[in-house]
C-alpha cells in the first residue's frame, strides 16, 4: 500500500526560503505565513501554479486570488494606481490590507477570475515577505485550507486541511491578527468594504469615506461568498440574552468573556475584548470542530472595530 503523502514544516531559515523559492520557480505550491492567517503560495505569473491552488483547496475558480506584493514600489507594475490607493498603501502597508484595483495585463485571466480588477496585498510577516523577495515575483496566495473551511492560524492547521495535497509548510508561528485581511475595493472618492478585517472600517475612514459592499452584487474579489469559514460541524448564532438551547448537552460553546451560559459539553472562552479575541479566535473554532459535538453555538461581539469582522466571520460560518 503506497505511503499517505503528509506535507513537512518547515522553519524559516535562509536555506529553507532558497528551497521553498526553488519549489516555487518550479511550479510547486506551498503553505507560508502571513500576519493574517497561513496562505497557500503560488507564482502570481504562472497560471499552470495558481491552477494548482484552486485544485487542491476544492475552490471554484470564480473566485479571484490575492496577489502578494513585496514593496509598495511593485504595486504600480501589478494594477492601475490612483491617490486613494497610494494614500492606503503608504498609511497601512505592509499590512492585512487588500486593495481592489484595475488589474495590468501582466496578471493571469485565471488569479482574476476573468474579472478586470486584481486583488493586491503587502504582507507584514518578514517570512512572507523573504518568500516574495526570495522568488523575484508576486506570490498569489489564498488561505490554506480547504475551501469555505475555517482559517488556519499555524502550521500545523495547514497540515491538517492540506496535507495530502501539497508538499511543505514554512512554519512562521501563530499568525498575529488571525483574521483574514481587510478588502476594500478602490475607485472614485469612496472607499468599499468587501471585507472587514484587521484594518478597521474607522481606520479606514480616516482616509477616505467607507462605504459597506453586498454580497448579493455577485463575486468582485476574494472572501465575499455568503457561505465561509465554516467548521463541518452545524455553527448556529445564540440568540439576543445568551440563555443555553435545548440540545445544550450535546453542543459546543464560543463564547467571549468568562460568563458564558453553562450546561455545554464544551466551551471556549475568548476575551470579550475584539483585538484581544481575534487571534484566538479561528484556532478555538477548530478545537470545538474537532470535538465531536453535534453543533457549535457562539456568541456575540458589539459590531465596532475587529469586532465587525468576527461578527461577519461568524454569519458566514453559520449560513446554510
């Protein structure tokens, strides 16, 4: 019976980023960190590679890839610019910001989705980082994990989702934010909200007017299906107060702050702070996944600041 391929970690030293640079010149793909969560990294310029991502996650391919940049300097080489855009990426990058932007012809029909547009990002981690600059080219990398499944925030989680299915993963430890990055798409005089993220709707107003995007005006960049990040148990919303359901007994808990209702089979409690939840929050979902519980309930955040953003990762999880 041939061996049952299981991806390897690897650390980031400078041998292993010249090895995982070869791996990407060839063709390969691999998982890599991010300040965000763990990505699945490709050559942006090699369609053959990027088909790759979309095949080993189970992702349609309308759904369009973030293209990671190295500098604020490749962005203009990468899409069509304007002052929004420049005076996004001089206050938040490197950063868990994406921007929508007209796409230049050198980005392949397939990282788009055929859509005119391109989804762009300059990522804080140093590894990520070393990995683009190490390569010489734009990294299209989606989250690593199977598609519409929760986010992995360490290397062992890309393991689990993809192990079979991909060769390696550079271990750059937990993700700092743990939320995927906030998408605005950039035009005109007003700012959209496809996604929030770590970058908050406040602080993007501080640049320009936000305006929020809908997920019924169809697919316009990464992260906008009604249905994501969603364990494989049933996750439900408690209702306004909190009380336990019925089916308490047999159902999981995530719940923020130390007074969850009681009477669960298992709980985890996150700070009821937002920044102090966010990192926490996708790995306890996971755990509460695996448990064995017949449904997941979880509570809720005030929707200001990163708490948007759970919130939003919270009703996706929970669609359908």
């Amino acid at each position: 019976m041939p061996r049952k391929l299981t991806a390897r970690i690897f650390r980031g030293t400078p041998r292993n980023l010249s090895f995982l640079a070869r791996c990407l010149r060839a063709g390969d793909i691999v998982g890599v960190p991010t300040e965000t969560v763990y990505g699945l990294a490709a050559d942006a310029l090699n369609p053959r590679a990027c088909q790759k991502i979309f095949t080993a996650k189970g992702r349609p391919t309308t759904d369009p890839l973030i293209v990671h940049i190295a500098a604020l300097d490749e962005l203009d080489a990468i899409a069509v610019t304007n002052a929004a855009a420049l005076r996004l990426a001089q206050k938040f990058w490197p950063g868990p910001l994406t921007m929508v932007l007209p796409a230049r012809e050198i980005v392949p029909d397939l990282v788009r989705s055929g859509l005119p547009t391109v989804a762009l990002r300059c990522s804080a981690h140093p590894v990520m980082a070393a990995v683009i600059e190490s390569l010489g080219r734009p990294v299209a990398a989606p989250s690593a994990n199977r598609f519409g499944r929760i986010s992995p925030v360490m290397a062992a989680h890309v393991v689990e989702e993809l192990g079979a299915r991909i060769p390696l993963v550079l271990d750059g430890g937990p993700c700092w934010h743990g939320l995927e990055s906030t998408i605005v798409a950039v035009g005109g005089s007003e700012l959209v909200l496809l996604r929030p993220g770590p970058v908050t709707r406040e602080a993007l107003q501080s640049v320009a007017p936000v305006v929020p995007g809908s997920l019924d005006s169809g697919i316009s960049a990464p992260g906008m299906l009604a249905s994501h990040y969603a364990p494989r148990t049933p996750l439900r919303l408690l209702a306004q107060g909190g009380e336990a359901p019925p089916d308490a007994a047999e159902s999981g808990l995530l719940f923020f702050g130390p007074d969850g209702p009681a009477g669960f089979a298992c709980t985890e409690s996150l700070p009821c702070g937002a920044e102090d939840a966010a990192p926490l929050f996708f790995a306890a979902l996971r755990r509460l996944d695996a448990s064995g519980v017949r449904c997941i309930y979880a509570g809720a955040l005030p929707e200001s600041g990163l708490g948007l953003a759970i919130m939003d990762r919270l009703r996706r999880a929970a669609h359908g």
